[in-house]
C-alpha cells in the first residue's frame, strides 16, 4: 500500500461519495479495494468526469479477502472499504493509516453514534469515516413467521 498517497486518496474518495468536486491524486487513479456495488458507475462516473481521475476497482466476497490482498503487497490500493469489524485489527497490523478529519467535508454532521463508534477508533485515532450503517437485510417469509403476542 503506498501510505504517503491514502490520506490524500481518501480525502478524494470520500469527498466524492459525499456529492463534492475534489481534486485528482497525482496519478489520476483512484485504487479501491470494497464490496460489490460499493464503487458502482452511478456515481463513479461522474466522479470521473468532474476530477479526472479514474476509479479501479477490486471487489472483494468477504472480510478475509482484504488481509490476503493487503497483507501480500501485490496490489495498491488508496482507499479500503472494510466491515466494521475488520477495521481494528488492519489498524493492528498497520495495513491502514488514520482519518484526518479535517479533510473529510462536514465531519461533524455525521451521527455521533456513528463517527465516535469504538470499532472505527483507536489509539485516540479514528481509522474510518461511516456513510452508511448497517447493509445487511433481514428478509423473511411472512407466511413462514409467526408474530409474537404483545
């Protein structure tokens, strides 16, 4: 992973998720390591129209996929997209760097509950910025559940 460029690179990835005009990184390619859908055209293309930067995307199936690709330097990424889960221990293996939260454009309005979550921060640290919370559905067969009485 190239640290000197991911402070830089997530300043960029984040601004862009949140709907901002930001600048291109040096080289003009954005490397992501995420989940499907994560990096989808809908807003990745227009990301790079208005930056000139261009988006590649590795997708990862599951959490494990993250340590293989990081942990074997093949590949390098500037932004990460794990679970929240996973988070604590890339921090403990050094395979990511700290927020700095004054690149990330309205910090302060994102739900306390999310931005001071003890699965994003450590070391008096914050190693993640939430946009989202909890992607996972319960789907169910109604037919097949039974309400409980109140």
């Amino acid at each position: 992973m190239r640290r000197a460029r991911l402070g830089t690179a997530l300043a960029v990835a984040v601004t862009a998720l949140l709907g901002l005009p930001a600048p291109a990184p040096a080289d003009q390619i954005l490397r992501i390591l995420t989940w499907e859908a994560y990096t989808d055209p809908s807003f990745t293309d227009a990301f790079e129209v208005e930056t000139g930067c261009q988006v590649r995307t590795i997708v990862v199936g599951q959490n494990d996929d993250f340590f293989s690709r990081l942990l074997t330097g093949a590949d390098s990424f500037d932004l990460v997209s794990p679970s929240i889960d996973t988070t604590s221990l890339l921090v403990k293996l050094g395979l990511i760097e700290p927020i700095v939260t004054s690149w990330v454009w309205r910090f302060s309005e994102i739900y306390p509950s999310l931005r001071e979550h003890p699965g994003i921060q450590a070391d008096g640290e914050l190693w993640a910025v939430p946009f989202a919370w909890s992607p996972v559905t319960l789907l169910y067969r109604t037919g097949k559940v039974i309400r409980a009485a109140r």
